[in-house]
C-alpha cells in the first residue's frame, strides 16, 4: 500500500507511484504475515514501528508536516519545492499486510493552521469502511482498521481525501516563492541568452525523473503504477516492440486472463495498473513513455490528459542465466487462482433498469460549478441504498464536451459493463457507462 502525499498498500495490501515488487521504495514496512509471505527471515523495524507478533497488526506512525524536497530532473537541474508530506518523506511509506492484518495508523497533524491544512486518511480501493475522519491541525488519532479476511491481494494506496481539499492534499507539490518588492530602478540590461523552463507539467516516479530500473534479460518484472497525480489521466505505453508487456490487475484486482498490452494503458487519477515486463539483452536502456494521443483516445477529449514524455528507462543486465531463454505465447505466466469475495461475484441475470442515473456537468472546461444532475455536490445530500442489494448504475459527463472526470466509488469495487474485470476508478466518459456492484461495506 503505497501512501501519497505524497503514498501502496500492497494488500498483500503521486506523482505517478512506481512499485515494482519489491524493490523499489526503500521505505517498506510488513506486518508479521506479511513477512512470511514475502520469505524473509527477518526484517529490520525501524524505530517507532510497533509489530505485534499475537495480533497480527501493523502500527504504522504517520506525521503531516511541510516538507522541503530537492527535486533532480533527468537534465541534471534540481527543483526546490515545499510540500505536505507524511514523515517528511516522499513518497510516503509503503506497506505490506494481508488478510485479515490490523492495520493501525497514528496519525499527527503537524501541519500550520487554517481550514486548507485539515486532513484525513482514506484507504483507497480496500474493502474497509470508516475511513476519511477529518483531522484539524495540531491533532492526533489513531485509527485502526482490519483487513477482511476474504479481501482481494493487490495494489491499493491510502492519501488524504478532504473535501475540497483533494487537489492541495494529492497533488501536492507547492513551488516555494519569495514576496516581490517594488524597485526604485530597473536595469536594461539583461541576459538574451537565458533560458527557462516553461515546458509544462513534468510526472515524477516515485519522487525521481525518470528514473533507471534494473531488471534482468529475458526475466518477468512486475510493475505496480498508481496515478497519484491530483486531475489528470495518464497513458502509459508499453516498451519497445522486441519487450512483452502483459496486464496483470486493475485496480489492485487480479485479471482472470492476462494478455499482452498493444496500446497505451489509461490510468485515471486514483488508478491503479499492474504489468508485467520481459525484455531480451541489449545494451540501450528500454524506455517506457507517457504518449497523449488524441487521435487514438478522442473520447477522453483535451484536458485533464498529461502531456507525452518519458516516464523511466528499464537497464537490462549484461548477464543472466535466462538469458537464452526463449518465449512464446504458450509460456506467459498466466494465474492460477483468482480469489474474490462472494459480493464480487457477478450474477447471470442483471438489473434490467438503473438504480440511478448520474449525469456530470460543469460550466466551462475549467471544471468550475461541478455538479450531478444539475446540482452542485452537499455534505448534506444523503442517498441511501440498502446493504447487500445489488446496484446498477448509469453514469456519463455532459459537459464539457471536450473533458474526462474520474469516477470513484468508495471501500468498493465495481464491474463495467461489457468490459473486463473489476475497477474502483475509472474516467468518465460522454457515453453512458453501466457499472454493477453490491454494497457490502458500511461506509
């Protein structure tokens, strides 16, 4: 479970976040279990992390502070930039648990105050309800929360999910700047020559520009991406022709069938990908690109789309006992048993009608005045739909005509109709989608 602000949690159980498992992010903390599962003897824990060998529960200390971060790009200049950070650290830590863990967190507020710095922590993609309590600053809670014993393994990430806070909490990065004063003279003179830097938004993986990733030749590597990034959709395409590329999981749920990526994957704000990498020895490194194509995706419209550039590179060793190893379609790894909880188990005959219909629209392509049929969104509003029956959704954007919006669903994941698999986030689109799911989590 990776945390942003600027964070996985691998149930075992950004920015875009990069796991690839597991290395990766040195910052890696286990429950017991999950120590188990991952073969290692022994693990050490660093200090203020309480394990409890008879609970089985992970006690993971979490404090929000501004954090300053000097950031390297890949043209050898560094960025200095402050932010709100768990620990101090960015990314934030990653975790492991498994069914049936404790996950406990101890959370400080030690942000300023004001109204912009209350958080809250929301475990995003678990089946856990309860999450989101709201934290002013200078506060402190512990929250405490158990992974069911049927839950789902897979990729899933926790944040801070305050209302209308979303975007300074998520995105996170606030360039530091220095007040302007007037001057009594200002010089002609200047430097034609200087250059600056204006080229748009820049991904960050895991904290680094584009960074380098080992991997062995011929050898299967899993990459865990998670769009972390506050408003906007990435795609990412897969490596260089001679590389194979198969897609794992959405959404932290393990696909039935896993098949070859031809296509840029379309990650949502929130979403989650996990893939699968075998590339053959060869001396350059292998890249792996965000490509914004709107010929290829015109529903997905122009905005909210994060410009093409390289996201990291892949270096392949130089030797490897599966070097000469030869693959085909007949030997990609393929699962052997996908477990899901019984509410995730789709009935033959559906819903011939909609519960309800939700239709999105805002004024201007600036996504101000955003509303759902035709109303602006209340804390107040209180729909209730009953625990254990099923739902049936319609839900599409009307305008703008030319923009996405990512649809989430709290603690649940829900089934697209007439697509593969299960999701919990994905980007809605002018064209009515059908998702179905039952409500078995108490929010």
């Amino acid at each position: 479970m990776t945390g942003n602000p600027h964070a996985a949690l691998c149930c075992l159980l950004s920015w875009v976040l990069l796991q690839r498992w597991v290395v990766g992010l040195d910052y890696t903390l286990a429950s017991p279990r999950a120590h188990r599962w991952l073969h290692v003897a022994t693990m050490e824990t660093p200090d203020g992390i309480n394990i409890d060998l008879v609970e089985q529960q992970l006690v993971v200390p979490l404090t929000l502070v501004p954090t300053r971060v000097e950031l390297e790009m890949q043209d050898s200049t560094f960025l200095h930039v402050t932010t709100r950070a768990f620990n101090g650290s960015v990314p934030a830590p990653t975790l492991v648990v498994t069914p049936g863990d404790h996950l406990v967190f101890d959370v400080t507020n030690d942000l300023g105050p004001g109204a912009a710095n209350h958080t809250s922590l929301h475990l995003h993609g678990l089946h856990i309800g309860h999450d989101g309590v709201a934290l002013a600053p200078g506060s402190k809670r512990v929250f405490k929360f158990i992974v069911p014993w049927d839950h789902p393994s897979g990729t899933f990430w926790y944040h801070p999910h305050v209302h209308g806070l979303l975007n300074a909490q998520i995105g996170g990065l606030l360039a530091e700047g220095h007040a302007a004063t007037e001057e009594d003279h200002l010089s002609r003179h200047f430097n034609a020559r200087l250059e600056s830097n204006c080229s748009g938004l820049h991904v960050l993986v895991n904290g680094l520009s584009v960074p380098t990733i080992d991997v062995q030749p011929h050898a299967w590597t899993r990459l865990r991406y998670i769009n972390a990034i506050a408003n906007n959709l990435v795609e990412i395409a897969p490596p260089a022709a001679n590389c194979t590329t198969l897609l794992l999981a959405r959404d932290g749920i393990t696909l039935h069938t896993w098949s070859p990526v031809v296509e840029a994957i379309v990650v949502p704000p929130g979403g989650r990908a996990d893939v699968l990498v075998q590339c053959p020895r060869q001396t350059e490194d292998i890249t792996i690109d965000i490509v914004k194509d709107l010929a290829r995706s015109p529903e997905l419209g122009h905005h909210h789309r994060v410009p093409s550039q390289r996201l990291l590179r892949l270096r392949i060793a130089p030797e490897s006992a599966l070097e000469h190893t030869i693959v085909t379609a007949s030997a990609w790894p393929q699962p052997l048993r996908v477990s899901l909880p019984s509410y995730m188990m789709t009935p033959r005959a559906l819903p011939q009608a909609c519960n309800y219909n939700y239709t999105f629209m805002a004024n201007d392509t600036a996504m101000r005045g955003y509303g759902v049929n035709g109303e602006a969104f209340s804390m107040a509003s209180r729909d209730s739909i009953v625990v254990g029956s099923p739902q049936l959704w319609c839900v599409r954007i009307a305008a703008p005509s030319d923009v996405n919006h990512p649809f989430h669903i709290h603690n649940t994941h829900f089934h697209v109709l007439g697509q593969a698999g299960w999701r919990d986030t994905i980007p809605l689109l002018h064209g009515t989608l059908q998702i179905w799911y039952i409500c078995f989590v108490l929010l």
